[in-house]
C-alpha cells in the first residue's frame, strides 16, 4: 500500500473512530487533554528548532516512527530521524506549528495542521532551499506510557514547484 493510501486510511480510521460517539468525539475531556499535549509537544518542537536539539526532537518520536519528508526518501527509526533532523537543523531557523484538527481514539491521534519555517538571515540555506517556505502536515501519535509520541508525520510545502535547470549544452551541439 502506498504511503499516501496509508495516510488517507489513517485518517479515515481516526474520522471512523471519532464519529462512532454520540457526541462525534471518543471522550470530549479526554480530546482536549490530547490537544493540549499535543499543542505543547508542537511548542517544545519548535524550541528545539530554534536551538539545534535535533537529538531531543527525536525524543518527540516513537521508536519505530516514520517520517515521509517531501522530496526525500522515507527516514525510519528513532536514530534516523535523530540523524535527519541534525542535519536538517544544522542552520539557523524557526518553526512554527498550529494543530488545525486532532482526531483522537483511544491510545491514537491523528493530527492535521500547518506549518512555518524560515531560516535565519546569515544561515547558510540548501541549494535551491527558499529562505521561508510553509505548508500542512499530517501526524499520527500514540500514547506510550502516558506521555504522546508522533509515531508517523508527513508534510508538504505550500510553495508552487520551481521549473527544472535546463539540461546542460551537450559538446556536440557547441
């Protein structure tokens, strides 16, 4: 099954799960409470960002999540995403994030929102990178031990595709 299949079914699950109450919400103190953790480990994450701390943005991440990052292959793993967020956060820049809807069933949560990310001013961009770019993003956490764990995430930009480079001048055709 494709990602995108797996992320659309996620999705349904969640709206399934949550329609299936009286009130359209398994335990609406119970939704709110998610939300709330959610919202502040959003908060923490874009913090870190800020800093650097790609080590405790992984601490944000079950152990065996996945991240579907746009243009790039899946990163899988605790350590993996350790390792894509220190790259990633080698620059200066900040994050902000804002939970749009958070589905919530049991020990799960799908959480829908948007977000935004500029680099600092002097950081040192990727080729190609614009210097502030937003989008949405998809979530799916899990409650391990009391505390909420995104357990797969998935984001895009915004930001229309920029046209390929044209292909280099061939030597014969000089």
């Amino acid at each position: 099954m494709s990602y995108h299949r797996r992320i659309a079914a996620a999705v349904g699950i969640a709206v399934a799960a949550s329609a299936c109450s009286p009130t359209g919400n398994a335990d609406t103190t119970d939704v709110a409470a998610v939300r709330a953790a959610i919202d502040a480990a959003n908060a923490t994450w874009a913090g870190l960002t800020s800093r650097g701390h790609a080590d405790s943005i992984a601490e944000l991440y079950a152990d065996d999540a996945v991240l579907y990052p746009p243009n790039m292959g899946i990163v899988r793993g605790k350590e993996g995403i350790r390792q894509f967020f220190a790259q990633m956060n080698s620059m200066s820049a900040s994050l902000g994030l804002k939970a749009d809807t958070v589905f919530v069933h049991g020990p799960q949560a799908v959480e829908v929102g948007h977000w935004h990310f500029a680099w600092a001013p002097n950081a040192q961009r990727p080729p190609g990178a614009p210097a502030v770019d937003s989008g949405k993003y998809m979530a799916r956490w899990v409650s391990q031990g009391g505390t909420w764990k995104m357990a797969q995430n998935i984001w895009n930009s915004d930001l229309a595709m920029q046209p390929p480079a044209p292909a280099p001048a061939s030597p014969r055709s000089r």
